[in-house]
C-alpha cells in the first residue's frame, strides 16, 4: 500500500485529483454543513444580504478569474456580460413569466452566446489594446442599456420580478417540514448552491485537459500554439464560458435585487469584479470566492459601521469624508496595496498559513 | 456648410484636448510600458489646483497654470517613485490595475478637499466667442488649439534636441542598452511621470475653462481619449495627436447629423461612436495606426 502524504505528490495523477485527501473531502463536506446551517444560525437580515450578494458576485468572479487569470485574457468588459444576464432575466422572467429554470439558462446562454461573438477579438489584439477594446464594451452596453427602453426602462431603470420557484421550493420565501424561511435565507441557499455548482463546474475544467491548455494559452501564447494547442478554440471557450458565468450572475443580482439600471453596468462594475480576483487571488478558483466576499461585504459593513469610525461626516454635509468617498479610497488601496504587497491575493495567504501549520512544527 | 465647418472646428478643438491628454498616456507608456489609467486623475487634480491658486490665492491666471502644472508634474513623479517603482516587472495586468486602484484614491482625495460642486476656474475666456466668418468661434477652444499646438511643438523640440529627450527616446527603445550607456532608468520613469502630470494639468485647465467649471467629471476626458491612443497606436506621440483630431472630429460630427440622420441608434450616440471607429480600426491594423508592431518570440 502507498503512504499517502499530503505533503508529497506521487505521481502526477495526484496533482490532478478533486481531492487530494481524505481531509479536503472532510473539510468541504464541514464548509457544506457550515453552508446549510448558516442562514438558520445566523437569521439576521443585514448579514444574510451581505452573504447573498458576495455570493452572486462570486460566480462573476470566478468566470472572470476563468478568463483573466487562467487563460491571461485581461477583459474590463465583464459588466457587459453580467448586463446581458440581467436583461435576459428582465425579458423572460418579468416580461414573460418564465420561471427560475427557463430564464437562468437562458441568461447563461444568451451570455455564452455574446462571449463566443466577443472572443475573437481577443484573438487578433493582446494585452493592452484587448484591454481597452473591453472598455469600450462596456460604453457600448451602457449606451444600449439607456436606450432600449422597452427592457431596460432607460436611465432610470426597471423592475425585475423574475419568479424564483425551483420544482416545490419558492425561493422568494422557503418553506421546509413546516417552516417557513425568510426571503433572504432562501435566497442564501439558491446563491451559495450556485456558487458551488459554478467552482465544481470551473475546478473540473481548469484540472482537465481543457484548463491546461488554458493555462499554457495564459503563460505564452505562441509557444502554446506551437505545441498544438488551438488558439482559437480556448482564447474563445473561456471568453463562452466566463461570459456565460457573468450572465447568471447578472440574472440572480436582478432577482434578488429586483431593480436593475444602467448605471449599475458601468465600468465600476468591471473594475469591482478585477478587484475581487485580485484580492482573492489571480488563478485560484476559491480565491475568486473568497476575494468576492471581501470586496462585496467591506463597504456594506464600513457603511453599516460608519457612526464608529472617526473622521466620518454623520449626515449631508458633515465635516469629513463620506461613508462613499471612504468606500472609494479603501477600494481603490486594496487593489494598490494587494498588488504591491501580496499580488497573488487571500488565496496565497492561505495557502501558506496551511502549509504552516501542515508542517508544524517543522517549518520550512 | 457653415454648419459643417462649425462642427468642424469644435471637432478640432475637442481634438486638441484629447491629444493633450493622449500625449501624457504616450509618454508615460513608451517610457514605462505602463498604461496609466490614474491620467483622469491627474487631469482632475491640475485643474483643481489651478483654481485653488486662481481664486483662492487669487494668484494671475498665466501664473498659476505653470505653478499648477510643476505641482501636478512634482505629484506624477512622487506617484511613479512610491507606488509603479514596485510594480516593475510585474504583468501588464496588474500595473494597469494599480492605476485604476490610484485613480479611486486621487478622486477622493480631490473631492475631499474641493467638494463635489461645480466651481468657476475664473479663466480670461470665459463663454466669449470671435466671429471668423460665419463660424462662431469659442475663443477657449482657440486657446486650446494653441496650447495642444505649443505642447507638441514642445515635445518635438524636447524629444529631438535636448540629452534629457534623447536619454528618454534611448530608454523607450532599449532599456538595458540606455543603462548600458549610463542613463539612468529611474530619472526617466520618473520624469515620464512628471511630463504626464504637467501635460495633463493643461488638459485640466482648458476642460474646465470656458463655463465648464471645475467639476469631478472632468476626469472622465481621460477614459474618452482611449479611443484617440489607441487609434494612434499607444507608444505614437504623433499618432496621439493624429488619433486625436480624428476622434475629436468623429464625435462632434456624429452628435451633429446623427441625431437627425440615424435617430434610431439612440441619444447619446456621439459618445460610443469614438469606440466604434477604434474597434475598426483595431481590427485592420492591430498595434494601431502608428504603433510598433510587437515582435513576439516563443
């Protein structure tokens, strides 16, 4: 019998295995039960919103860590995609009446779709100029958004009542052997089950065949061609597949949020999203998660907190910063201070606490 | 006809102010290889500095633009020398990113010192206009065309003349070669920085002269002028002036005759279209209209 070791690989079909160990299954299936009990230990409004948004923007994120960080294809469009997501949802959710299993699909469809027309942009223009291509992606959307009024309500936005009935479960407010859940905890359980299907969906990608040829695309592009591996077919599938991420999370903002306007689609929205993957961690697929928690719960709690931080102006016109401008300036230094300091994010972060501790008290 | 010569030169003029702000996204990026998009940001602080020394020093005004512009130039150099000095070597991406990330922090920083509202620069020009013909002409905007004129005619003298141009043009070409030859690296970056910030403080000072009014928004310029370097090819002086006026021209023709002519793409269209025409361009020629083709190597 083989010594197993978590701190050895044996051979190289460890390296590519869901689960390296009996403790990584034990320990997703501990996060899976934290994930269950959560909204029902913790039942309070605020925090369960603040969970729910972090979790919708972690399937954005983890498409477009899919896209920037596993394929090297730095997109500021992402906004665009989760756009098209929302609007799928306001067209066949409140428009139509279709319910959760038609309209979410159709969101990741109708994203992938716009991902494959996109893509081959990325085929003829690298680096910078695929950057700022993307940028213009983003006025493009917000242009359509304010002028297709039949969907978008123009400038001042729309309601979405997309209906969230799964089979016998309403979403919009759960009820479970007699009791009844409260909207935001059911919308909990719908998010983070989503959120776990995209990383199960995304961890078997990047560990097959597909992933490493992402990933050779990302580190040289020409040499990667040269070995064989189609340009073409991968620059293009992960545009699909992380625009297609983007939609369905777009879709679910809507539903939970139930109003959508341009402006939310701007270039902020983008800029949020690389800052997530930047947080959490470029090339990780769990840092995408952990860095979308992060970045969506730090200004929810720094304005839920404000009366406690000093040099914060209580009110209109207030002495002092504004919660906003305080936002601002603690978003705009996370992305300064993790790409100086810690460039390869939370995710790095922890993997090495945990080899710390694997090694203890032997550290290396 | 008159109309079309009117749009014409408030194309032009447009066009000036993107070169203006193209310029310092040039020189910072064939110096550095950075792509600064903090250049808003510096666009936004020159004219607010300006006003500072304007109305509240109530210094002269063609006293305080260069005052204005060594500050911003002295807070260019200071940025390049405390934060993108780590960043070198590190992916494009993430330079990119540490830009953005500066941006968020100099907005703040400026509204937190001048506040959201509107202010007047207190500019000579004001709203008045000269009659050339039958074009009316803003006289700001024929003060922007001269600025962006001197500017260039400046950046030629500089680049081609003087050691300090030609250790900058030696450094953008090869850096390692420029070192070779006792040039220092640092000095360069730094003073890219530095030409960014004043180039910009000017860029600054015309968006918010002539009823304007200095306003948060008139960073947004910076991300309007992608377009314009783009289209020029990004490490192009002369192809971000070209880049420019071709932009410059594009959007204020489109906001005159589409409305009437194409309704049906929308209001507002004359903003996006910019994007369209560097889209297409993009696509025949891909490093841009004067860029450096990148040679890659496996």
């Amino acid at each position: 019998m083989r010594l197993r070791n978590l701190n050895m690989t044996l051979d190289y079909a460890d390296d590519l295995k869901l689960f390296r160990s009996r403790q990584s299954k034990a320990s997703l299936v501990a996060l899976l039960a934290l994930g269950l009990l959560l909204p029902v230990i913790v039942p309070d409004d605020f925090w369960l919103s603040v969970l729910v948004y972090a979790g919708i923007y972690a399937i954005g994120a983890i498409g477009l860590n899919l896209l920037t960080g596993f394929t090297g294809q730095v997109s500021l469009g992402h906004a665009f995609f989760v756009a098209a997501g929302s609007y799928t949802a306001v067209i066949l959710g409140t428009q139509h009446g279709q319910p959760l299993l038609v309209w979410l699909p159709a969101a990741a469809v109708v994203g992938g779709i716009i991902g494959a027309i996109v893509g081959p942009f990325a085929l003829r223009l690298r680096g910078n100029y695929l950057a700022v291509i993307s940028l213009g992606l983003v006025f493009l959307g917000q242009h359509i958004a304010n002028n297709w009024d039949s969907v978008t309500g123009g400038p001042g936005g729309t309601t979405v009542i997309a209906p969230v009935k799964l089979g016998p479960f309403d979403f919009a407010a759960l009820e479970l052997g007699g009791r009844s859940y409260t909207r935001y905890q059911s919308f909990f359980w719908l998010t983070w089950g989503l959120v776990a299907l995209a990383l199960i969906v995304s961890k078997n990608i990047v560990r097959s065949r597909p992933g490493r040829a992402m990933q050779a695309v990302r580190d040289r592009d020409v040499a990667a061609e040269v070995i064989g591996v189609s340009l073409a077919r991968y620059k293009v599938g992960a545009f699909v597949i992380s625009s297609a991420l983007a939609a369905v999370c777009g879709a679910l903002f809507g539903a939970f949020q139930l109003f959508v306007e341009p402006d939310s689609f701007g270039l902020f929205l983008s800029i949020q999203f690389i800052a997530m993957i930047i947080v959490g961690g470029v090339g990780t697929l769990f840092g995408s998660v952990i860095g979308a928690v992060f970045v969506g719960a730090v200004p929810q709690l720094v304005s839920r907190y404000s009366d406690s931080i000093p040099f914060i102006a209580q009110g209109a016109g207030g002495e002092g910063l504004t919660v906003f401008q305080l936002n601002q300036i603690i978003f705009g230094l996370l992305i300064v201070l993790f790409l100086v300091l810690e460039p390869r994010g939370l995710a790095a972060v922890w993997l090495r606490l945990k080899a710390y501790f694997r090694a203890w008290p032997f550290s290396y | 006809m008159t109309n079309f010569l009117q749009l014409c030169f408030a194309g032009l003029a447009l066009g000036a102010l993107y070169a203006l702000v193209a310029l310092g996204f040039v020189v910072i990026y064939k110096a550095t290889g950075v792509i600064n998009f903090a250049q808003g940001g510096l666009v936004l602080l020159g004219a607010y500095l300006t006003y500072n020394f304007r109305q509240t020093w109530g210094l002269p005004f063609f006293l305080c633009i260069p005052l204005a512009m060594i500050a911003c130039a002295l807070v260019g150099a200071a940025v390049e020398r405390f934060v993108l000095r780590w960043m070198v070597g590190q992916p494009a991406f993430a330079v990119i990113m540490v830009t953005i990330g500066l941006l968020f922090v100099i907005e703040q920083i400026v509204t937190g010192v001048w506040g959201f509202d509107r202010l007047n620069m207190g500019d000579p020009w004001g709203i008045r206009a000269v009659e050339l013909g039958d074009v009316v002409v803003a006289v700001k905007d024929i003060w922007t065309v001269v600025f962006a004129a001197a500017v260039m005619l400046a950046f030629f003298l500089f680049f081609r003349y003087s050691n300090l141009g030609v250790a900058m043009r030696a450094t953008a070409f090869d850096q390692e070669a420029a070192i070779a030859q006792g040039i220092s690296a640092r000095r360069i970056f730094a003073l890219s920085w530095a030409i960014a910030g004043a180039v910009a403080t000017l860029a600054g000072v015309m968006l918010a002269s002539g009823g304007g009014g200095v306003r948060p928004d008139i960073q947004y310029i910076a991300l309007l002028a992608f377009p314009a370097i783009i289209l020029g090819g990004l490490d192009s002086p002369a192809g971000a002036v070209v880049g420019g006026i071709i932009i410059g021209l594009t959007q204020t023709l489109t906001a005159g005759y589409q409305p009437t002519h194409f309704p049906e793409l929308g209001t507002g269209f004359s903003a996006v279209m910019p994007y369209f025409v560097m889209i297409v361009i993009l696509m025949v020629r891909p490093y841009g209209l004067f860029g450096t083709k990148e040679v890659r190597r496996v």
